[in-house]
C-alpha cells in the first residue's frame, strides 16, 4: 500500500512538472543555457549591425583630401530606428578621423576651401524579429529566434560637382537564439523596434490542450483515488 502512494506521489510531481512547462512555466532544472550577464539586448543588436554597415561605408570611402567633409543625408527612412544607423555613422566616421557633419551649412556660413562631399543613404531595412517561437518536445521551455538585418543603399556624391563618385549596397545580419523567459530582459520598452511581435508554432498549440487536459484528468483521478484509499 505504501509504495502505491509513493508511486502516485511521483507520478502527482511528474504530471505537475509536464503541466508547468506546457502553461510556459520554466522549471528551475531546465536551464537557460546562456549567463544573463552574456545576452545582448534587442537594441545592442540593432547597433551592432548598424555599426557594421558604416564601417564598411568607411572603409569604401578610404583617404579623403585634407580638411574634407562629409555631410550625412538621410534620403530614406525606415522609421524611429534611424538614428542608431546615424549615430554608428557619426561615431564610426569620427574614430576613423573624417570630420563629419549632420547639417549642411547655411548660406551665409563660409566653408573656405574645405572640399565637402555627400553621404546620401537609404535605410531600405534596419529591424529585428522573431521569425520562430516553439518548444522542444511541445512541453520544454519556450524558444525564441531573434534575426536582426541591415539593408542600407549609399551614394558618396561630390557636393561641389553633384558627381556621384560611387554607390554601395550594405547587408548586415544577426541570428540567435534565446529563452522565452529571457524576452523582458532582452527588450526595452522604450523602443517600439526592440520589442518585436511573436507567436508560438501553431502546431504547439494544437497539442497543447490535449496534453494540458490529459494531465488534469490524470490529476482529478490520482485525487479521487488517493480519497477512496
């Protein structure tokens, strides 16, 4: 008799576990399986890639003559993400000692001889998603793919001519993957983009009330027999 209540002991904890991870409630023995001090945040991603992008837009412009400049022209905007690409530009430009501006100068400000050249880029994309959202086995913790992209399209025009000296295509990419428990930290309310839509695999969702009811009967059966006892 003893080792029938061990037994629906075990299988009550059992069940109670399966039940946990099907609702989305990491046990504490699953694991992360990445520190919380090593994941990048959805935004330090976004720079990343933005960063990525104007190292190669320097590295295409090269030497300039002495005392050039380089005025930054948004001509496409891909929304409120813009400004990480500028600030890479103006950071990544400045460390690569070009002298950079962000607003042309007045008509009355004189440039002297400085030769002036245009950066005009187009943000064709700069976003993060969550392409994928499952779960090992249908009940082990949530799985979350994160995939960041850069497309950004540039034109090094001649200020003085309006020559077009050369155009760039830059694609930069990011992917990983991340718990679902780990979503708030990655996140920042903040920011609209680094808090990305996701839904879980349609066919967990299908199983998971067979299972999540399958295992309240089993429940409601182990107590009314436990009673009987």
């Amino acid at each position: 008799m003893s080792r029938i209540i061990r037994n629906k002991g075990l299988l009550k904890i059992v069940c109670l576990t399966c039940l946990a991870s099907s609702l989305g409630i990491d046990a504490s023995f699953a694991g992360v399986g990445v520190s919380r001090s090593g994941i990048l945040t959805n935004f330090q991603i976004i720079e990343m890639v933005s960063s990525d992008t104007a190292k190669d837009v320097i590295a295409r412009i090269g030497a300039l003559p002495q005392e050039g400049i380089v005025l930054l022209d948004k001509a496409k905007s891909a929304g409120s993400v813009d400004f990480v690409l500028e600030n890479s530009f103006v950071r990544e430009m400045r460390d690569a000692g070009l002298s950079v501006a962000v607003e042309a100068p007045k008509k009355d400000e004189a440039v002297g001889e400085r030769p002036m050249y245009k950066l005009s880029y187009q943000i064709v994309r700069l976003s993060l998603a969550y392409p994928q959202t499952s779960r090992k086995l249908w009940l082990g913790p949530l799985q979350v793919r994160r995939a960041a992209q850069a497309d950004v399209f540039v034109q090094f025009i001649d200020a003085a001519t309006g020559d077009v000296l050369w155009v760039k295509d830059c694609h930069k990419e990011y992917k990983d993957t991340i718990t679902g428990s780990q979503l708030k930290e990655v996140e920042d309310p903040q920011y609209d983009f680094t808090r990305p839509p996701h839904s879980e695999f349609k066919m967990v969702r299908l199983f998971e009330p067979i299972v999540v009811g399958g295992i309240v009967v089993g429940l409601v059966y182990l107590f009314f027999s436990n009673q009987s006892d």
